[in-house]
C-alpha cells in the first residue's frame, strides 16, 4: 500500500486518489480484523496479545509460561498490533467508535472503562478537522459535535478520513509518514513476540520430554507390577497344585489305610498245605 501511496503523489486523478482511499480503508479494517480475531485458548483462558483491547494504553493479555521445574516462568505481554483510536475531550472523557451499534460512546478515561451513558450517533459523522501535528480533532454530523485529541492504539494509523482521503499530497504524506513509523513499530514489537513464541516451543519441548519421561516411569512401573504380579498368580498356582496334591495323596493312603483296617476285620482263612494243618 505504501508504494501506492508514493505513486500516488503528484497524481492530478481524483478517480485513483478515491480508489487509494477505498483499499487503505479495507486494509484498516483488515488489520483490526485480524487483531481482534487472534484470540487462542490458552491453560483453559481466552487470549488474544494483538488485539480485542480499548484504550487508555492498549493494554493486551499476558500469559505467564513455565521454564523449568523448579517451577520458574516467565512473562509473555501481548503487543497492540490493531490500529483503533479513540478521542479525549476537554473534560477527559474518551469517545470511541462502536461499529457494530455505528455509535460514537463516552467512557470514563480515569482506568476503570466505565460507560457514561452518552452516545451520539455514528450517521453522516465525518471529520470536520485534523491536524497531523497535535492530532487535534473535531467529528461533526451537522448536530452533534466531537471534539479533542486522537489517542492512537497500536500501529496508530488512522482511516483514509483522516487523511483527507488522500485528497492531496500533503494528506498522502502524512499517511506514508504513519506507515513508516508503523512499520517500525511492527518490526520492533513482532521480534519479541517472536522471541517470545521461541521461549514458548522451548517450553512445550521442555514439557514434552517432561510427559515422555513421565510416561517411560508408568510404563516401567506398569510392566513391573504385571511381572510382579503374574509371579505372585504363579506361586498361587502353584501352592494350590500342591494342596491339591497332597489331598489327593493323603487321600489315597487313607484309603489305603481303610482297606488294610477292614482286611484286617475280616474273619481269617486258614493257610493251604503244612501251616493250616497247624492250625495257622
């Protein structure tokens, strides 16, 4: 967009000037689009370190991860990568733009975000001034009337209105000023997320070797407790087999034992031959 905006100065056609202004505006609204829809799930929250914040200061999530197991973390803060602004009147109130009601809502500007209950309708409100310098500002929509200074949030770069609508080079300039210090911005804050996603792939290998470890103990213990376990079903078996054995062996001398009592009960027959004429 920035070389289209360069190519833009010095152009006397107010058909690609309004064309330069319709793509900036889809690629504003794209670059909130994105921030405010980076939310993931982390440790059961919902987080987003880009995006889905208000001012005063943009403040984004901070997710605190695990180093070590000693139990050490570290600290991952979110960086504002949107570009919503909102305005501070004379008495330091903050009107920000609600797109979804197409409202301009008055907020309290003391931390605590807290609603006022005035609202003056989105409808016909344009730009009547701008000044790049002091970011002074006035919003009119021929009734009501906005009035203070743009706090920017993020990248700070404002919708092609601001811009004049690239009406004239001036306006083009200021808008590839902006870029540039967004561009700055982007790069110094995205190293540290990216520093920061480094620290969290560390993590997560770190974790997962945990898990694995973790995992080799269950499975040694699990084998160890089935081995010690089919050892102890063997000597049960085996116990039991010699019980069995020695009923069955007591058993068979006791019946031995009987036979011989009742054959020893019975009356006695004379021996044949010699011993029986003897009388035994």
């Amino acid at each position: 967009m920035k070389s289209k905006l360069e190519a833009l100065l010095g152009s006397t056609s107010d058909d690609d000037r309004a064309t330069a202004a319709t793509e900036f505006d889809s690629l504003y609204a794209d670059i909130n689009s994105r921030a405010d829809g980076a939310n993931q799930i982390v440790n059961h929250r919902n987080v987003n370190l880009i995006g889905n914040t208000s001012g005063p200061d943009w403040p984004t999530d901070t997710i605190y991860t695990p180093t070590n197991r000693s139990g050490g973390y570290t600290t991952v803060e979110g960086t504002y990568l949107g570009t919503k602004h909102e305005i501070i009147d004379a008495d330091g109130y903050a009107w920000r733009y609600e797109e979804n009601n197409n409202i301009y809502k008055q907020y309290a500007n003391d931390g605590t975000g807290v609603a006022t209950g005035s609202e003056i309708s989105a409808t016909d409100m344009t730009v009547s001034s701008f000044d790049s310098s002091d970011d002074s500002v006035t919003l009119s929509n021929g009734t009501d009337t906005i009035t203070g200074t743009l706090s920017r949030g993020g990248l700070e770069i404002l919708n092609s209105e601001y811009y004049g609508s690239f009406a004239d080079d001036t306006s083009v300039q200021d808008a590839i000023d902006d870029i540039d210090a967004a561009i700055i911005y982007f790069d110094t804050n995205s190293t540290r997320l990216t520093a920061n996603t480094s620290l969290l792939q560390g993590n997560i290998f770190m974790i997962g070797k945990q898990i694995a470890f973790l995992e080799e103990e269950v499975a040694d213990i699990v084998t160890e407790e089935i081995q010690t376990n089919a050892a102890i079903n063997r000597a049960a078996n085996l116990k039991f087999t010699l019980a069995i054995n020695t009923i069955n062996i007591i058993s068979a001398n006791n019946q031995g034992l009987i036979q011989n009592m009742i054959e020893l009960a019975r009356p006695q027959e004379k021996a044949q031959g010699l011993f029986g004429i003897f009388g035994y």
